[in-house]
C-alpha cells in the first residue's frame, strides 16, 4: 500500500479532493475507504469535536455575566476580576499555533484527548476554587486545554468526516462554536442565579468527561504515517511569546494606560519577537507556516480574510466581557445581565 498523503504535499499526478483520511495510534491522517469513513468512529469523533468546542466558546462569554456573584463571594478588585475572565482568552490566544503543531508531532487524536483532559481539569479546579487566585489559575489551564482542542479538533474532523462530507463537518464545529457564544451568557446567568456560578464549570466538566470518552476508542485504528521531520522548537516558543505579549499587553492597557511605560516595553518586546521569529522561520528548512502557502493566492486571502473575522470578533468578545464586569457594579440579577447582551451575543 502506498504511503498516505501528507498535508502541504502532492500526492500521485494530480490532487485529489474530499480525500477521506482515518486517524491512527499516533492520530496522523492515512486513507481510508468511504464505507469506513462512514462508520461509527466518525459519529463519535464529530460529536467528541462539537461537545469540546461548545465549552470553549462557553468558556469565552458564559463566566462574565458571573461577574457580580465572584465579587461577592471572594470580595476581589476588578484588576482580579478581569484575570478571572480574561485569563482563559489570553491562555488560548497564545498557545494556539503550538497546539497544532503539537498535534502534527504526537498525533491528532492524542493531542486532543489531552486537550480535552487539560479543560476537564481546569473547569473542576475552577469549580473547587477556595479563592479568586485559584479561580484564575484554573482559567489559565483552561486555556490551555483549548489551544490543544481548537486545532486538533479542526483535524479529527477532516479525519473522520460524516456521511455528508468533510465541508458539513466544518459546518456543524462552526455552529456549534459560534452558538456556544451566544448562549454562553444566558446559560451562565440561568446556573449562577438558580444554583451558582460553580455550576458553569460542574457541567462543562461533565460534557468534557463525555467528549473523552467518545474519542478515546479513536486510539485502536492504526496510523501509517510519519512524524513529521522537526518540531521547529525556537519557532513555536517566539510564537507563543510574541502572542502572549501582545495579547497580554493589549489586555492589560486599560489598567496600565496606552502611554505608561509598561505598555512601552510591551510594545518594544513584541516589535523585538516578531522580528525574531520573521528572522527565525524565514531560515528553518520546515516553518510553522510554510512559504509556499503563502505563495497560493486563494490560501492567502483565505487566511488574511479569517484574520480579520477573528481580530472584529476578538474585539466583540472583549467589550462584551468589560459590559459585564462593568454590570457587577449594578444591583442585578446575572439573568437580567445575560438578558441585556442578547443583541451583542446575537452579534458574535
């Protein structure tokens, strides 16, 4: 049998499209025919994939309207508060990009089951937390988790597509993503009010340990593939670095000031990483984003045109977040609160 297609490679005379692929021991993709990629597994990784991906999205709007009842119960500062909520964002953000390549180094479905352990994990210590500082540091393993997840599980898709085709695949994870956003604030208003805001992290728990379960028997179909060639380690630590401290540097401006000095040796540390992380990748044999991509150019408007759905919908996520940390001042309910960002949910 021949050897199975790798990503960014041609594969016998011509492309083919709608390749189906089958996810092994160490979950790199290798063909499979389209009666087995019409099976069970395929059910079980599409829902494994839509239960993570709805707590990440969650995990970004459901803690805010909670606000209030965190003040209350650990009497914290909103520079505390705005960890607690952003924590998980900023975690996420700069991990991303080392999570996908984690997941072409030790295979797909491991790097998710993992992700999904390391959310699971961090939603039971935010559960349990005794204090805000504990709360927050659950959060960050939070975040952690979906930088694991929210690459891999884009992989496990085209790896196990439905019946339907790799492209309804796609369809469902986006849906999912994005409705988990919008009612991410109702959701969590319903269980702070009616039982407590623990209860977000209690139940997200429970649907993690469920995702676990449906893809851990992904495990027993065997890969074919090879690992690929290097692991560009200086390039994934630049890469988390510059995000974590442009995204850190940008979450933190309203506290710090844009003109204070922190915020100017923000900016110059993120100058001094994105230039060396272009220094960097532009001399590795095997980039993070290899060139000739950006040659392609469908695949690079593609890319430009996601970049700036992403930077408008970070930018919604991040004053719907300030909105209702900002409400924890206000004698509300967190349902009333929920019931106010209705229309900016609507707009995520």
């Amino acid at each position: 049998m021949p050897a199975g297609p790798t990503l960014g490679r041609r594969v016998g005379p011509s492309p083919t499209v709608g390749l189906n692929f089958r996810v092994g021991r160490g979950d790199n993709l290798s063909p499979m025919s389209g009666s087995e990629s019409r099976g069970w597994h395929a059910q079980e990784a599409l829902v494994a994939v839509c239960l993570a991906m709805a707590v990440v999205g969650l995990n970004t709007t459901a803690i805010g309207v909670a606000s209030r009842d965190i003040v209350d119960e650990f009497n914290t500062s909103v520079s505390t508060l705005s960890w607690i909520v952003g924590g998980f964002l900023l975690t996420a953000a700069s991990f991303s990009l080392i999570g996908g390549r984690l997941g072409d180094v030790f295979g797909r479905v491991r790097t998710f089951l993992v992700g999904v352990l390391i959310l699971a994990t961090g939603a039971a210590i935010a559960a349990l937390a005794p204090t805000a500082n504990v709360l927050i540091v659950g959060r960050v393993v939070e975040g952690l988790g979906a930088a694991l997840v929210m690459p891999t599980s884009i992989e496990l898709v085209a790896a196990y597509p439905p019946r339907s085709g790799v492209p309804s695949g796609f369809r469902a994870r986006g849906v999912v993503y994005a409705a988990s956003f919008g009612i991410g604030p109702l959701f969590g208003g319903l269980l702070t009010d009616l039982v407590s805001w623990r209860a977000i992290f209690w139940v997200e728990l429970v649907v993690l340990l469920a995702a676990a379960a449906l893809v851990f028997p992904l495990f027993r179909i065997a890969s074919h593939l090879p690992k690929p060639p290097t692991r560009d380690i200086r390039g994934a630590a630049l890469t988390t670095l510059f995000v974590l401290v442009t995204v850190g540097g940008a979450f933190r401006a309203p506290v710090w000031g844009w003109s204070s000095g922190p915020m100017a040796i923000a900016a110059a540390l993120s100058v001094g990483l994105g230039l060396a992380l272009f220094r960097v990748e532009s001399r590795t044999p095997h980039p993070l984003l290899h060139r000739g991509l950006l040659r392609n150019r469908v695949v690079l408007g593609a890319n430009v045109a996601t970049l700036a759905a992403s930077i408008g919908m970070i930018g919604l996520v991040y004053f719907f977040n300030l909105f209702a940390q900002s409400a924890a001042s206000f004698d509300s309910t967190a349902v009333a609160i929920a019931l106010a960002l209705v229309p900016f949910a609507g707009s995520i």
